[in-house]
C-alpha cells in the first residue's frame, strides 16, 4: 500500500512538473476560487435555514400523579381514554397518520405505557 501511495506521489509530481508555472498557477487559483465559493454557499445556505419541527411534536400535557390518589379517579380514566382516542383518530387520515408516526418515534413504548394504565384501570375497577 505504501509503495503505491509513492508511486501515485511521485507520477503526481512528474505531471505538474510538465506543466508551466503559469498554468499551475490558474489551477490552483480556480481551486481556490472554487473552494472558497462553495464555502459561501454553504454558509448563506446556514443562514437562510428555517428550522421545522417535524409534523404533530409539540409541547405534551404532563399529568401528575399523586401515590396517595387512587387509579379509579375517574379524572385520569378520562385523559388515558380521551388520549387513546385521539391516537386512534390520527391513524384515519394520512396528515393525521404522519403525525402519530412523529409521536410515536419521539415518544416510543407510549402506548404501550397507556395500554398498561388501562389495564391498571380495569383491574382496580
């Protein structure tokens, strides 16, 4: 590998030795010039970002719960349902399915974590 990389060295420099130094000069100008215009792409391009959050994240409704407050509160039942609900409906459009995707890879085991609540429901009940 390393006599390769010599040789490739070495048939590199005999090229640019055939050459004027006039004509390496605009080479390696054009380069430059090149390089140097592609970096100012590339920061107006950063400038000129918009940020978007992806489709359906957004700030989540944290309940708290209280270990002194029993699960059959009819309060928590409600939001566990009114949630499960409103996932279901997100699965019947594809706008509402791409957010339900978004939420469930931001958010992954999610429902789980309410099938789980709903089983502690039930099981209370």
């Amino acid at each position: 590998m390393e006599t390769q990389k010599r040789k490739l060295a070495d048939w590199l420099r005999t090229q640019s030795e055939k050459q004027a130094p006039r004509t390496r000069k605009i080479i390696l100008f054009s380069i430059a010039l090149f390089l140097c215009a592609y970096a100012v792409g590339l920061i107006l391009g950063a400038i000129s970002y918009e940020f978007q959050k992806p489709a359906g994240i957004s700030k989540a409704a944290v309940l708290r719960s209280d270990p002194d407050v029993p699960m059959k509160n009819r309060s928590t039942s409600w939001y566990i349902s009114k949630f499960r609900y409103h996932m279901d409906s997100l699965s019947k459009t594809s706008a509402g399915r791409i957010q339900r995707d978004s939420i469930l890879q931001r958010h992954p085991g999610i429902m789980d974590t309410i099938a789980m609540l709903e089983q502690i429901i039930n099981h209370s009940k």
